[in-house]
C-alpha cells in the first residue's frame, strides 16, 4: 500500500465517524457553546468543510486563498451564519467526495511535492497537507464530543456502545 492509498482508506474512515459524530448533534443546540469565544456546534461542522476545501486547493493547486483570507480576518468573521445542520452535513460529504478525487487523480510522484508559503513562513509537502485535513477532522470530532458531554451528558463517540 502507498501513501495515497492509505490516505483515501484513511479518509474514508475518518469521514464515515464525522459525519456520525456531528448527526448527533441536537438541531435546536445548533447554536449552542460552552462558553463565549468558543465556536458553536453550528460553526464547529463550517469551519471543518471549509478547513478541508482550503487545505486541499493548498495541496492539490498550491493556492493559499483560503490563509490569505482566513488568517487575517479571523475564524469568526469568514464562517457566516450557519443555519442548518443538514446544510452544513451535505456540504461535508461535498467537499470529502471533491478530496478524495482529488486525492485519487493526484500522482503518486506529487505527494512529497512541497508547498510553500513565503508570508506564512511555511514549506509542507502535499501528503502532510492532505493529512492535516484527517487530523484537523478528528480534533473537532472530539470536540463536538465533548460540547455533547457537557451539554446533555451523552456521548456522540462513533466507536460509543
């Protein structure tokens, strides 16, 4: 097995768990947080979609788009207002489907490619980039677990009896 193929069987598994993850989540605590400052489970499933589109247009095209515009403005400011769940669960199994195409066309030879950032001071290869985007995933995962822990005492885990 090579990198990309281990990267698409990984892919594949990480979004079948996020996306059961984050169904659990209770519609009408869409807008709900821990604490102020803190993303909302609503914008939590947002920034997870859009992370992996700008992630992927880094690896894949070298555009750094999503950075120049994120970076500056701030998280809260490029996410928006979310307003279903629904919407925003469609959206990630959009962009997972658009990565692992894109993922499955990019050549092997391509994946220690590096990518390169002069403003954000950053030089990472193309597989560590698509990577990134499994790991990112897992972390709100988690986090979307532990907002459902403290909110009605249950657990969201995919692995949960």
């Amino acid at each position: 097995m090579d990198i990309k193929e281990l990267f698409i069987i990984q892919k594949q598994n990480e979004h079948k768990g996020t996306i059961e993850v984050y169904s659990k989540i209770p519609r009408e605590h869409l807008h709900w947080r821990p604490a102020d400052g803190m993303l909302t489970f609503g914008q939590l499933a947002r920034h997870v979609w859009m992370s992996e589109q700008g992630q992927r247009h880094i690896a894949v095209d070298g555009d750094w788009s999503y950075y120049e515009t994120r970076i500056p403005q701030g998280l809260f400011a490029i996410l928006g207002e979310v307003l279903s769940l629904e919407d925003e669960l469609e959206q990630m199994r959009r962009v997972n489907q658009e990565t692992l195409r894109a993922a499955q066309a990019l050549p092997l030879e391509r994946w220690d490619d590096v990518r390169s950032s002069a403003r954000w001071d950053m030089r990472l290869p193309v597989g560590v980039v698509l990577f990134r985007i499994i790991e990112h995933h897992v972390h709100h995962r988690a986090q979307v677990g532990t907002y459902m822990r403290l909110l009605t005492g249950q657990r969201a885990s995919p692995y949960a009896l």
